[in-house]
C-alpha cells in the first residue's frame, strides 16, 4: 500500500483553496460567497488530516479532533449565513452582494 | 499503487466539481457540484485511514449543509429569472488573479520543500473508541462549547430568518418593498 507522498495532498489542498477564494470574491452571490467559503475551509481540513496521517505521532489523534471540531464549527456558520441571506432576501427581495449598498454614503 | 490511482482519480474529481461550483451559472447546479465536491473530500478522508471524520464530512456536508445551501437557492428564486444579470462581480479579474497569485505563493514552498516527498509511516488506525475516548477525557471542555455553540447557532438562525417582516421600518424603505413585504407575510 503505497501513499501518494504528502506534497500531493497539500497541492490538491492549494489548489481547492485558491478555487474557494476565486470564487468568493469574484462572484456576486452571496449563497456561491458562501460555498466559496466552505471550500476554503475543506482545503485546511485536507491539511490537517495529511499533516496527521504523515506526522510523527499519529496516535495523538490531534488533527483528527481539530477537523471534528473544524466541521461543527462549519456547519453552524452556514446555518447563521443562510439565514442572514434570507432575512436579507426578504427584505431586499436579492441576494446579490453589490445590491446591499444601504450604508454606503 | 491501487492507493495512489484512486488518490489521483478523487483529486481530479474534487478539483473539477470544485471548479464547476464556482463557474457554473445556474445556482442549483452549482450547489448540486459543491456538495459533489465535499463528497469527493470525504472520500479522500477514507483514503487516509481517517474514516471517523470521512463519513463525519458526509453526513455534515453531503447530508446537512449542501441540503440546507439547495434549500436557501430554493427560498431565494426569482432574481435568476431576472434577464441580462452578469453573475460575477465587476472586479472579477483582480480577484482571480489574486487567487491566480496567492495560488503560486502556496505552491512554490510546497514543491520546493524536501520534507515533504516522503510516504506515508504505517497506518495509524485510530478507532472510533479512542476518538470517542479522547473526547470524553482530554477534549471534554471544547466538546461541550461546541454543543453550546450548536445550541446559539441554532437559535440565532431560527430568530433571524423568522423575524416579523412588519417590524423593521427602515426609513430607506419604498412603499414597492412595503407592499412586497406585506405580500410575503400573507405568503407565510
């Protein structure tokens, strides 16, 4: 059972952030902002857990717990935005971010 | 060798859904390739003998976020049906290249560091027991924030999204958004 060795891993780690990060600040939709987001936060829990399985001390399980934690943290923060982006929708009748100007003087 | 295929096939797999979800027009398509995409992570959590987060990251993603983002595209139609709207913000040239850039500053220290060629150490095989262990014993205190943390985020999002329409009376508003809101209410 050979690996693939772990520079592979934080490329494919790299790689999926920077697609996260193009697309949260080049669209204009804040539910794609949003997955935008999510995709950067699965990149650094790839690293955590290649870090983990290729480290020196596996059996301390530290990354492990640090993505359990990662993804519940995750999963609460979409909750909060998805509905920020409906009571905003409600209100705005869009969720375009470039149409939420209201405090711009 | 069998490893390293289906590491290669998952990867190619992840990056083009993840590419798809930020390129695509249609918002359902592009919620339906990010949850593609967040399957394809969780396979590659298996792959690492990490299989306790790999089917967390399914039902947490696959099963609960990506529902919820479809649902959120679902509560949200109508501005799609709008004709002539560019879907990217008018500064999206800066902002890819910047990614473009920060890309190439994560990528030159990753292929030029030595350390980080070599394979894998044997397989670990952390249990489910020693995961459940851990966080009953040295992890307790940021398991239990968590459950707090859950509890607010919960509640917050039920707040926010079942505000009363009729209570905010912003000044800015225009009787058009009145009479929508008061439509919506009837709606609810």
């Amino acid at each position: 059972m050979m690996n693939p060795p772990l520079s592979h891993y934080l490329l494919l780690s790299a790689l999926l952030f920077s697609i996260g990060f193009a697309g949260a600040v080049a669209r204009r939709g804040a539910i794609l902002v949003l997955i935008g987001i999510e995709l950067m936060l699965n990149a650094a829990n790839l690293n955590f857990i290649a870090f983990w399985r290729f480290g020196a001390n596996p059996q301390a399980l530290t990354g492990v717990m640090f993505v359990l934690f990662s993804i519940a943290i995750a999963a609460a923060e979409v909750a909060v935005g998805l509905a920020l982006v409906i009571a905003i929708y409600r209100q705005r009748k869009t969720t375009r971010l470039d149409a939420m100007d209201s405090l711009k003087g | 060798m069998l490893n390293e295929i289906s590491f290669y096939l998952l990867a190619a797999l992840t990056v083009a859904c993840a590419v798809a979800a930020m390129a695509l027009r249609r918002l359902v398509h592009c919620a339906l390739c990010a949850a593609a995409a967040f399957a394809g992570l969780a396979l590659i959590y298996l792959q690492l003998d990490a299989e306790f987060v790999g089917f967390a990251q399914l039902l947490v993603y696959v099963g609960a976020i990506a529902i919820l983002i479809v649902f959120a595209v679902l509560l949200t139609r109508g501005e799609e049906a709008a004709p002539g709207g560019r879907q990217s913000s008018p500064s999206w040239i800066s902002g890819v290249g910047i990614a473009v850039l920060l890309l190439a500053g994560l990528l030159l220290p990753i292929l030029a560091s030595p350390s980080l060629q070599h394979g894998a150490p044997p397989a670990p095989v952390p249990s489910v027991k020693r995961i459940g262990e851990e966080l009953m014993t040295r992890y307790v205190l940021p398991l239990e924030m968590v459950g707090v943390l859950l509890t607010a985020a919960l509640l917050g999002a039920v707040v926010i999204a079942l505000r009363e329409p009729s209570d905010g009376n912003l000044p800015g508003n225009s009787p058009a958004q009145q009479r929508a809101k008061t439509g919506e209410a009837m709606n609810l």
